[in-house]
C-alpha cells in the first residue's frame, strides 16, 4: 500500500500520541474530516500497517529495576523459531530478529534483580539461543519517524 501525505500526518500524530488526541484534532492538524481520519486508520490497520497501540511502561516505576537488553546469536537457520520460542520466557518483553552478524538477536527484558536476569539468560539459553553480552539499560527515548507527515503538522511539541 503506498501512502499518501494523509496517512504518513496520521501515522505521525500516532507515533507521537495515539492515546491522547482525538480523530479531530488529528483531522484538525493533517486538514480533513475527522471520518477521514477515521477510515485512514481503519484502512492501515487492515492492511497491517498499523500493527497495535502499546502503552509506553515505565518498568523501573513499575517495580521492575533492571531493563536489560540481552544479546544472542542464533543459527540462521533456527533464528526465527528461536526468537519464538524466546517469547515463553518469563521478563522478556521484545525481541528482534537482526539479518546480519553473529549477533543476530536482540531481547529485551525486565527484573527486579540479579537472578531475574540470570534465569532470563539462563531460559534463553535452555532454548538454544546463545547469550553474547547483557546491558543494563538506563532510558529509552522514542520519537516518531519524521518522515511520516512531519511537515503537515504542527511542530510545537518538540523540546
């Protein structure tokens, strides 16, 4: 499906805050109806362009200290499956398939301590998915792809 600059202004508006502005005010800063809004969505959902809404969770708030980004490598071969399979493992929160490199795989997952992280790494091994290194992560800051509509809306909320 190619989008046109309705879309990529709506995708931005999403990105940016799908939770908190209405299909109008969307309507408002893109320049349609809010029913088009409305069935411009629809239409990307369907079509599998937009995939979800997720809540942005802020785990160390949330009791869960330690955000660790865990890095594997898998055989090429088995790397799909194993990402899978990698889902049933208890604090593990995202996962991403990398098409190039040793370190083929990259996980994300949460904890309260030490030993949290170690049976992560521990059950993804158990999998067969070789664990290379682990990172705490302190902070992760997200924006919108700039290039979906930007320009067709306005820019006051950047700092």
């Amino acid at each position: 499906m190619e989008l046109d600059g309705t879309d990529k202004g709506i995708l931005y508006l999403l990105q940016r805050d799908a939770r908190g502005l209405t299909t109008q005010e969307m309507a408002e800063q893109v320049g349609v109806s809010a029913s088009t809004v409305r069935n411009r969505i629809n239409r990307m959902e369907k079509k599998g362009i937009i995939r979800g809404y997720y809540p942005d969770v802020d785990y160390d708030k949330a009791g869960l200290q330690l955000y660790v980004e865990i890095i594997c490598s898998a055989p090429n071969p088995e790397r799909e499956r194993l990402v899978k399979e990698g889902r049933n493992v208890n604090g593990v929160i995202a996962l991403r398939e990398v098409l190039n490199g040793q370190e083929n795989v990259q996980i994300d997952a949460v904890g309260t301590e030490s030993d949290d992280v170690a049976r992560i790494t521990d059950e993804l091994s158990d999998i067969g998915l070789e664990v290379i290194n682990t990172k705490i992560i302190k902070e992760t800051y997200t924006q919108p792809f700039s290039h979906f509509g930007q320009h067709l809306v306005e820019r006051d909320d950047l700092d």
